[in-house]
C-alpha cells in the first residue's frame, strides 16, 4: 500500500524520568526500531494483514514471536493476559527483550500491561492503529485490562520507550471507529486546547488530506504535555478523564456493546450538563456538536441507578467518594465532588436529551 499523503512527519515529546518520542506520519511503522535484540509483537487479531507485515519487516530479525489476541476491548481480560504471559514465558523472552503493542487502544493496554508484568518489567513500545489509540491509549502509559466489575480496574503505569503513528494504518479503519475515537481529540480540546475543537469536526480532519497530520498531532500533544508533568496522576492528569466516569460505567454496564470513543462522547456531553449545573459556562452545545457528528452507537435504556454502582469504583473516586472531572470553561477543567441529587437530576436531562429529546442529527452544526 502506498503512502496517503506527501510525507510530513511530526514528532511530539514526552518528558519524564524515562522521556521518548511520538513519531506520527505515513509511513512510521517501516522506521519503527526497538533497543533489543528479541522482540515479541502482540497485535489485535483483526488488525488487516498489511499493518502487521510492515511493522513485522522493520522489526525482523529481532522478532522472537507474534502473538495475535482477540479483536478490540475482549483481549482486556485476566484470562487474555494469563495466556499471552505464559507464551512469553514459553518462548523465553528475556528480561532485556521487549514487548511491542500493534492495534487499537485495547491490544496496546493488554501489551502494555503484559510488558509491564512479565518479569516484573521489559520494555515497552506502542504502534497505534487507531484514531483513538494514537491520540490517547498510546502515550502516556497507562496499561490494563478491565474486571467484570469495572473498566481498567487491575493495571500499571508502564510508559512506552517510543510511539509510532503511521497514519496509513488509518485507511483500514471502518468510519464508524474513526469518528468514536475523535472523542478523545475533541476531549482534548475542551480541557486545554480549544483550536482542536472545529479542527477535529472540520471536513478535512481525514488520513491524507494536508492538515491532518498537524491536527492529530496537536492533539497528541495535549496529553503528552500532561502526562510529562503528572505521568501517576497526583493532580492535573485527572483532567484527561473529562467525560470518562458515565462513560466506563456505559460501557460496564452494556458489557462494551458501547464502545469507549462512543461513551467517551456520551460521557462528555453528561459532564457539560453537570459543569453548567455546578455555575460553570454552559458548553453543552460544544458535546451536543460532537455526538452529532460522531453519531455514537445506540444506548439502551438505563437509569441512574443502573448506572451509579459503577460511577462509584471510579479510580477517582476516594474515601469521601466519587470525584468528577467538570469545566469551568473552555480549557479551565476542576476535579469536584457533586452532590447526589445533582448527580440524577442531570442524568434526567441527559436521558431526555438522548432518548427522547430528538436532537441528536437534527441540528445543524458548521464548524
Ligand atoms: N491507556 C490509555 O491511556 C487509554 C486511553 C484511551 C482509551 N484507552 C482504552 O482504549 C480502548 C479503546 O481503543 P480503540 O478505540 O482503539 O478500540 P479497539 O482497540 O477496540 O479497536 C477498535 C476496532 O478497530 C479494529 N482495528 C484496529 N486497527 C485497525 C485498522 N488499522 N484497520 C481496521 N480495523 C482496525 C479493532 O480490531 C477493533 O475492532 C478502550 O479499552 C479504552 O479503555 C486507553
Ligand atoms: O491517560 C489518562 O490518564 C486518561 O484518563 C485517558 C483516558 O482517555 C483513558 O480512557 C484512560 O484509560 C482512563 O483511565 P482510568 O484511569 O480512568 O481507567
Ligand atoms: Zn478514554
């Protein structure tokens, strides 16, 4: 497969005790290189073939073995990651081998995590195929699988040593996955960057086109930014979670049927709802204009108490309980308590916004 777009190639740091590069452009995977002289590669099954022989050429002869693990968010599981372990053990990865992660953001946090736990640590690098996976799941190192109780409840902090974001591998991706994982990039710019906000819904944010390298790249760079300054997240990396507390819980609650971009934009347009309520800006018609545009998979019906046990074992939450990530205004996030009835009562108005409200497509919105 060619390469989409004339080569332009940005490179986005990450700082920290252990500091590496984001490389993002057409292309990336064929430069990819590792410090190490066994490799294994843990990909998503369903990644097209081409992706895989790409990253596999530039990784030969380093690669020990391929381990491929089900397609999206079922390779997150404890029995998943028992079996990857034991392949590594198997094929006597030594501790100076590295892991490397090809897929959307589920295979890289299960690669990342079996890196991070086989022999209590070998290196790690992520090769992002996914909108989401580049903008987000990537960088930064959060790594984990989900519990039946909760999204991402058993994990590490496991940063990668390089990222590679070949934007060709974008071309594969059904729509539908593009625009979910455009949540986080708008994400993005409502807790810091607000130029990200047209350019994400604007027509030319499409692999190929001039400026879409630039853009996904000015959207890495948001959380590369905070993740250098708070990689543990002891304050301002709880930002990036804007949106995220519905939206585990959608996705726990409907056993992932509602992919996370999906509920991440679901999620979003609930913490608007609750910033205005809590006297912030009212920017509801900033997550209205993404769920129309991103037009995210159905919801069955749910109430706030289906709903509210899994909000409570949010990772933010503490002992006095569950802490929301709310906006100010553009760029100005706060990590708050809020009280219960304030809590259902938005979910009120979301539920009749989502369900019965019939705005979702109907109004028009020119970035
Ligand atoms: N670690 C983090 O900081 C972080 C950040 C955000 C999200 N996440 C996690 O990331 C996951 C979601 O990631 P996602 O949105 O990438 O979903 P995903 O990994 O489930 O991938 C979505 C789908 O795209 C397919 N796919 C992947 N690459 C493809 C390609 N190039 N061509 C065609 N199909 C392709 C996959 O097989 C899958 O069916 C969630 O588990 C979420 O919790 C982690
Ligand atoms: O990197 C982070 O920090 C984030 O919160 C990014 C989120 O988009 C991502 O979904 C992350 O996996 C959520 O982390 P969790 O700690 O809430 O599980
Ligand atoms: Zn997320």
């Amino acid at each position: 497969m060619q390469p989409t777009e004339t080569l332009h190639l940005r490179q986005v740091e990450v700082g920290g005790n252990v500091p590496y590069t984001v490389e993002v452009g057409p292309g990336v995977l064929s430069r990819a290189r590792v410090e190490a002289r066994q490799i294994a590669l843990i990909h998503d099954e369903a990644v097209p073939q081409v992706w895989i022989d790409r990253l596999s050429a530039a990784l030969s002869p380093a690669l020990l073995l391929t381990i491929p693990v089900p397609q999206g968010e079922a390779c997150k599981t404890l029995e998943v990651l028992a079996g990857v372990l034991s392949k590594l053990a198997a094929a006597n990865l030594p501790r100076d081998g590295a892991v490397v992660g090809l897929g959307g953001g589920a295979a890289t946090d299960l690669a990342g995590f079996a890196a991070a736990s086989y022999l209590r640590g070998v290196a790690f690098y992520t090769a992002p195929t996914t909108l989401l996976g580049m903008v987000d799941a990537a960088v930064g190192g959060k790594t984990g699988v989900n519990l039946p109780e909760g999204k991402n409840l058993v994990g590490a902090f496991h940063p990668p040593r390089a990222v590679w974001c070949d934007t060709d591998t974008l071309t594969t991706l059904p729509p539908a996955v593009f625009r979910e994982g455009a949540a986080e990039a708008y994400k993005h710019g409502l807790i810091s960057d607000p130029s990200l906000i047209d350019r994400v819904l604007a027509p030319d944010f499409v692999p190929g086109s001039a400026t879409f390298t630039d853009t996904l790249a000015d959207a890495i760079a948001v959380k590369a930014g905070v993740v250098t300054r708070d990689l543990l997240e002891a304050g301002e990396r709880a930002y990036l979670n804007f949106g995220h507390t519905l939206a585990h819980a959608l996705e726990a609650v409907t056993q992932h049927a509602v992919p996370h971009g999906d509920a991440v934009g679901y999620g979003m347009h609930y913490a608007a709802l609750l910033s205005k309520a809590q006297g912030g800006e009212d920017l509801t018609e900033y997550t209205r204009a993404f769920l129309r545009w991103q037009q995210p998979a159905p919801l069955p019906t749910l109430t706030y108490d289906d709903v509210q046990p899994y909000m409570a074992r949010d990772k933010k939450a503490d002992a006095e309980g569950v802490r929301f990530v709310l906006l100010h205004a553009l760029a100005r996030p706060y990590l708050t308590r809020v009280p219960d009835a304030v809590l259902r009562e938005q979910f009120g108005v979301w539920q009749v916004e989502i369900w019965g409200g019939g705005w979702l497509g109907a109004v028009d919105y020119t970035p």
